[in-house]
C-alpha cells in the first residue's frame, strides 16, 4: 500500500506497520518484508599474508575508503592552502609583490631626487621655471621676513568687513542665548579661534574676511613687477640672516648658503637692470 500526501488521515490507520530492522528500500513499495539475518558472511576470504584484510563488508570497505579519501583530499587542500603565493605558477612573481616593489620604488624615488628634480612647493619643478616664478618662489619660503603678518591682527579692520556683510560677532558663550538675527537685521555669526579672520554663521557656511588682495601668495606676488620682486627677497634674505646670526639655532651651514642665495640674487637683479635699459 503506498500513501502520497493526499491520502485522508484514516488511510494511516491502516498503513502496514513496519520493524525497526526492516531495510530502507522496503519503503518506497510499502510491503512488509521479512526480517535480514544480522549474521554476516563474509563474501571474500582474506588475502594470503595479510591478517584482518577481507572481513568486513563492501559497505564498510566502501565507508573506510570514502573517509581516508575524504581525509587526504582535505589535507591536501590545506596544504595548497597554506602554500606561499610565490610557489604558484612556477615560482612567478604575483601582482600584489609588484604592486608592492613599485611603491618602495615610487617612496625611494621620491625620497633620493634632487631638489632640481622635485619641489615640493609647486607643480612646476625648478628647471623649468621661469626668472621671475623663481624669484616668488624664493619670497613665498621667507615672505614673513619683509612683508607685515597676515591676516591682519586689526580688531577694528574685522569689525568693519563683518558691518558690511551686515553680521555680528557673537562668543561662543553667548551663542546659545542671542537671537539669530538682530533688530538691526545682523545675522550671528562666531569666530574660529585658530583661524584669524574666519567665522561661521547659523548654518555652519564659513565667512572668510580675510583681506585676500593682500594675502602673500603665488598669484599677488606673480602681479608684482619683478624689479620690486628681487627687492623684497633681498630684503627678505637679509633680514632672515640677521636674525639667525643672533638666534639660539645658530645654523652655520645655513648662514653660507644665506650669503651665497643673497650674492646670486643681486647678480640676477643687476642683470635685469642692465637688460632694461
């Protein structure tokens, strides 16, 4: 009697019953079948020589067999597994390995390359700049030394851009409790400590007041006439040599290439000059 999944229950009632002995494939046909002796024969005699070889049946020879090939594979896997990248493909080198040469290489490179070769100041390396890129590239690495701080510690100069902007200081103390606009019609706004000249208002956008005509960048400096160029660097060189003669950093290897900057660039100036007239 076979049962499928749309027999009634009741139809269970009368299943035939079946033994706890009773082999597997007797299900599918759902007929008793009479019980398997437990008693087993062995089908093949032992090999001559080899004692306990042969007595157990071909399930279990198959079992014991499944599992020490089952074994080996896994090891053998594991093995691969833990096998060093280089021993693959006949020792090559693998990409991550080159990746990694070519970064050490690039780092080195970049660490043993003349300053001819490599600025870290600009895009433009020292060869192909220009006289007058040249000159502003020497004042930017000393501007302080000629030209007044900026941004300007000028309380009132701050006080006057942010009435334009129509703002107001506010402490960050006080923040919490002043209006967001005033009955002037000033929006808050409150200063970076670390940044001179830069706030931010309600919603976090950052007003820079900063006068940026004066600013002692590429770009102002590159507006300059050379002449007036070559008169702030000297300026500027003298003034950073006095001042390390007299410092308790005293660099005398620092002071002769000072001296020997300052008589290259008056030659530079005087030929300029001459070229002018």
């Amino acid at each position: 009697m076979t049962l499928d999944d749309d027999a009634p229950l009741s139809a269970l009632a009368k299943a035939p019953k079946f033994d706890d002995d009773l082999p597997l494939s007797s299900l599918a046909d759902g007929v008793q079948k009479p019980k398997v002796s437990r008693q087993l024969t062995p089908k093949a005699s032992p090999k001559a020589g080899i004692k306990g070889k042969g007595k157990g049946t071909p399930l279990k020879r198959r079992m014991i067999e499944s599992s020490s090939s089952s074994s080996s594979s896994d090891s053998d896997s594991s093995s691969d597994s833990n096998a060093p990248i280089a021993n693959h493909k006949g020792g090559k080198k693998t990409p991550a390995k080159k990746s990694k040469m070519a970064l050490l290489k690039r780092t080195s490179t970049a660490e043993t390359m003349g300053e001819d070769e490599i600025e870290s100041g600009g895009a433009v390396s020292k060869k192909q700049r220009l006289p007058k890129e040249q000159v502003v590239a020497d004042l930017l690495c000393r501007w302080w030394y000629v030209l007044p701080d900026w941004p300007p510690d000028d309380e009132a100069y701050f006080k006057a851009e942010l009435e334009k902007k129509n703002l107001r200081k506010v402490t960050l103390a006080e923040w919490d409790w002043e209006p967001e606009v005033d009955s002037k019609g000033r929006a808050k706004v409150y200063e970076l400590s670390q940044f001179r000249g830069l706030y931010r208002d309600i919603s976090g956008t950052l007003q820079d007041l900063r006068p940026k005509d004066l600013c002692p960048c590429y770009a102002n400096f590159m507006k300059k006439d050379i002449s007036e160029l070559y008169d702030l660097l000297l300026k500027a060189l003298e003034n950073q040599l006095q001042q390390l003669v007299t410092s308790k950093y005293y660099d005398p290897q620092l002071e002769a290439q000072l001296k020997v900057m300052i008589t290259r660039v008056k030659s530079q100036q005087e030929q300029h000059n001459n070229g002018k007239r």
